[in-house]
C-alpha cells in the first residue's frame, strides 16, 4: 500500500522551493508519522536545469511535459537532459 503525494510548483525557481527544503520537511513529516510507502510526484516548471534540487530534495517522481516537448533540440535530447540532471543529482 502506498499515498501519492502530488505538489504542483509553478514557480520552481523561486527561493524558497529553489533548495527544496519546504519539500524535504514535508517529506520527513509523512513519512515519520505513516507506515505505508509515500510517493511523491513533482510537477509544475520542471526543466533539466532545476530538477536535480527536487531529486535531491526526495521527489520519487518528476511528472514533465512542456519541457520534454518543447525542448529546442527535441523530446530525445530532452530526456537525455533529464537522465543525466537525474543522475547527477543521485551522485551517479
């Protein structure tokens, strides 16, 4: 069993989600008080360039589309964007 958690955030780049600290409070709140696996999506501005804060932060999912879409080299670049901000934000 499991709750998805879905935050929309519009405005990604400003300061106080910039450093994903009020998403990693959240995190830590649900996941101290529940004892089912709590999934959480990011959605909302998401680009390759700031995702890595919300990966680091504890985001399970990153839901895209504009930035995938409409990226200017196209959506295989776009992904590949993405997998490399991803992992980098792993530490891979």
């Amino acid at each position: 069993d499991g709750m998805w958690l879905a935050l929309a955030c519009p405005e990604i780049e400003s300061k106080r989600l910039n450093s994903g600290s009020i998403l990693s409070e959240l995190l830590n709140c649900f996941r101290k008080s529940s004892n089912f696996k709590l999934f959480v999506i990011a959605i909302g501005g998401i680009s390759p360039a700031n995702c890595g804060a919300l990966v680091s932060a504890g985001a399970d999912f990153l839901a895209v589309s504009s930035a995938v879409w409409e990226h200017a080299e196209g959506p295989a670049a776009a992904v590949r964007a993405f997998a490399t901000a991803i992992a980098s934000a792993r530490g891979e």
